[in-house]
C-alpha cells in the first residue's frame, strides 16, 4: 500500500530546504604552475545577479582592480561590490586565501590550494567573477572582464558550473605601472617595496611580460625559474553542490516516519 502523506511530507520538505537555505556550493581553487614558477594572490570572488562590472580590457584600470593588480589588494573591490546594486541585491563577495601549500597572507605557490563553501540563490548568485594579482610582477592579474562570462546557475535555476582553467595567456596587464623588475616597485621581490612603482597611465591588455621577472628571488625562499607557455593552466576552479547536513537529517527523520508507518500497517 502507498502512504502519499509520507511521500508528500518528503516532497515538501525537500522543496523547503532548497528554497529558505540556497545552494551550498564548494568553490576550490588550485594553482596549476610547477614549483619554482608564479604564485599569485588570495582570489576575490563576487557570485552576482550579472551586472557587477569591475574592469574592462581596452579601458583604464579603475582603483578597485589596480588595487587587485598591483598589491593584490580586493578590499576595494569588495568595498565597490557591496554599494552596488548587485551586491545589495543579494550577491556575495569573499577572498579566499590558499589553506595547503601557500605563504603568508594565503598567497597561493605553485600546487597551492584554497576552498570556499558558499550559499547560493540561482537567481541573485547566478553569475562569478573573480580577481587575483601574479607574482612576481608590477600589475599582473586574472579575471574575467564580462561579468556574465561565467554562468553558475542556468536559466532554469540549475547549477550549472563544473570547472575553469585560467591559462598564462590570459594574464592581464593592468597598465598602471611600469614593469621593473629591476626596480622597487614589484611585488614578491626580496627587498622590493610594492607601492614604490612608477605609474604608466596605460589602458588593461593581455602580454604582462612575466618574461621580464625570471631569477627574481621570492619571499616564499625560492627563485622564479619556469616560464610556462601561454597555454599552460595557470588556476584552476572547480565547483560542487555540497548537501547541507540538516537536509540529511530531515530526509532520515521523514524516513524513518515513514518506516514506522509502513510497519504497523503491516
């Protein structure tokens, strides 16, 4: 005999955890470089609605991403995304740091890694972009400049996001400072001082010039030494739909009730 009140009680109550709680996606972040060749910095991730635009290739660097770029600095980027309509429209911004392999402030060496579990709306959180500086450089970074470009939820409110690899040749040039590696300017240089830098007024461009900081001594103990081709995967992001624990718990619960039922009719 069928019991539809159970199975409409484990019907709704899956319709209610999905809705009140989002989705609770886990975003890991890898680098892919081998040792003795670039890091980069903790990685500034907003999950939007599709209209927080940060940066644009071709145009001047605004404050938020020259401070990504340069420093590897999202406070103002966060900052920008909190007033702006996708972020007071439900959106989500967060660094994540690397949490095996990196150094100091969570800066991510080759093979380092870095996670982040996040709750989602499909609709408000439909849409990634991120931002991250590379060292050693003046103002290298990564990022996607059409905030649309990276679709996690479909229209359909699906997940929809698995993987992305940001490949070396996708490494922009802010176009904020000169590139001296030789200078004082750049960043993960022992003995450089990263705000002392000469300001280039130029617009944002592929071709950083990583060339340019081969044998440069890192804080991290070790000299850049590996140049990777620009189709070698610089970052790797790969995404999940974790389970939330009470969702388990209420689906054991409405199972077990269930069970019982199931056993006294019989």
């Amino acid at each position: 005999m069928k019991h539809p009140l159970t199975v409409s009680l484990l019907a709704a109550s899956l319709g209610v955890c999905s809705v009140a709680h989002g989705v609770l996606v886990r975003i890991d972040i890898e680098n892919l470089l081998p040792a003795n060749s670039y890091a980069h910095s903790p990685v500034f991730l907003a999950a939007h609605d599709g209209t927080f635009d940060l940066w644009d290739a071709g145009t001047t660097a605004g404050a938020e991403i020259e401070a990504i770029a340069e420093l590897g600095d999202s406070g103002p980027a966060t900052t920008l995304f909190n007033g702006s309509s996708a972020g007071m429209n439900g959106g989500l911004a967060t660094t994540v740091a690397a949490s095996s392999g990196g150094f100091g402030p969570g800066i991510y060496l080759p093979g380092a890694m870095g996670s982040v579990t996040l709750d989602l709306d499909p609709v408000m959180n439909r849409y990634l972009s991120f931002g991250a500086m590379v060292v050693p450089s003046n103002d290298a970074f990564i990022g996607n400049d059409d905030p649309m470009a990276i679709e996690l939820f479909d229209s359909m409110g699906n997940f929809s996001f698995t993987s992305l690899t940001v490949s070396v040749g996708q490494v922009w040039d802010a176009g904020t400072e000169v590139d001296a590696p030789m200078g004082d300017g750049a960043a993960f240089i022992n003995g450089h001082t990263a705000t002392n830098s000469d300001p280039e007024g130029g617009m944002i461009s592929l071709d950083p010039n990583l060339d340019a900081y081969l044998g440069s001594d890192t804080p991290a103990g070790y000299t850049v030494s590996v140049l990777p081709s620009g189709s070698e995967g610089l970052v790797r992001f790969n995404a999940v739909v974790v389970p939330e624990p009470r969702t388990y718990a209420a689906l054991a619960g409405l199972l077990a009730l269930g069970l019982v039922g199931w056993r006294r009719r019989r």
